[in-house]
C-alpha cells in the first residue's frame, strides 16, 4: 500500500510546483518594459490631451466669472461718474457732512451706514420695511413715514432708507446717496 502512494505524490507536487512557476512568471513580466503597466504613448495621446481639456474648461470658466464680475464693477463706477456729473447723487468720505438741499417732495435715499442731519424745513423718513432710520441722538428707531426732528443724526442700516422733503429743507449728509 506504501508503494501505491509515491505516484500520486509527485503527480500532486509536480503540478503545485508548475503552477507556482507560472504565478511567478506571470508576476513578473507585468510593468516591464517590453509590458509596461501605462505605455508613454497612453499618456501622450490620451491622458495628457484629457487633462489640458479640463485645465481649458476650468481656466474658461473662471474668466468667465472674473469678466461678469469686472463688468459689474466698471458698470459701477460708470454709473457713479455720471450721476456725479448730473449733480444727482455724491459720497461724502473721510468723515466729511456734505451738505443737500433739497426741494418739497425730493428724496435722498442713502447706502448703508450713511448719515442724514436734518438742519432745517420738514421731512419724513422712507422705508419700505422697519427698521427705516436710527435716530442716534435720541436713541430710537424711525418708521417709513415719521417725520424726522430737527438737529438729530440719523443712521441708515439698510440700504434704500432715506428721507423725503415736506417741505424745502437742508441735510447734512455723510456717506454714499442719490437723489430722486
């Protein structure tokens, strides 16, 4: 019974020992160089013209972007240049109180943060929603349609606030505005 085994034996290890020759060679030509794992011309014909494609579309698109972006930005300064030479709206910087007169039924609508002093005649504050102006001096919030006391400082928060003339009247103002 010994004598029957030793075939069956070296039949078995003969084919583990092929098989393991031939996961070793097959291991071992991958990424050579006459089998490299990525061909240089892969890269040259296919990856490399992908990629720029994507740097193009992205690079285009952010232009794209910077253009609407600059074009929002001159158009700005375009419209600020020529309300400045109509004379109907002005920006008062470094702290300086421009002075407006204004006639009855004129408004001054001014950006956030921009002060109004009413010195002399009637107004009223213009606010589509609250809060409309802040009276500093009195510590107080005014409404659309209050009307606005003599000698007070009142702070726009929100811009589109401003005040309307009852009657003719003289402001001090400090900050960006329009007249209307």
């Amino acid at each position: 019974m010994k004598q029957k085994k030793w075939p069956v034996r070296l039949i078995s290890g003969g084919l583990m020992t092929l098989a393991l020759v031939g996961v070793a060679v097959a291991a071992g030509q991958q990424g050579s160089k006459n089998d490299p794992l990525v061909t240089l011309s892969y890269l040259n014909d296919q990856a490399l013209p992908a990629i720029l494609e994507q740097v193009d579309d992205k690079v285009a698109d952010k232009q794209t972007e910077l253009e609407k972006k600059l074009d929002a930005v001159v158009d700005g300064y375009v419209q600020e240049v020529e309300s400045k030479l109509n004379g109907s709206s002005g920006s008062s910087s470094g702290g300086v109180f421009q002075i407006v007169n204004l006639k009855a039924g004129q408004t001054v609508v001014g950006t956030a943060a921009c002060e109004f002093l009413l010195r002399s005649g009637t107004a009223v504050c213009v606010s589509d929603s609250a809060p409309g102006l802040i009276d500093t001096t009195a510590g107080s919030t005014l409404s659309g349609g209050s009307a606005l006391t003599a000698n007070h400082l009142y702070l726009a928060t929100i811009d589109g606030r401003g005040v309307k003339a009852s009657t003719d009247v003289t402001i001090m103002v400090r900050g960006s505005y329009t007249i209307q």
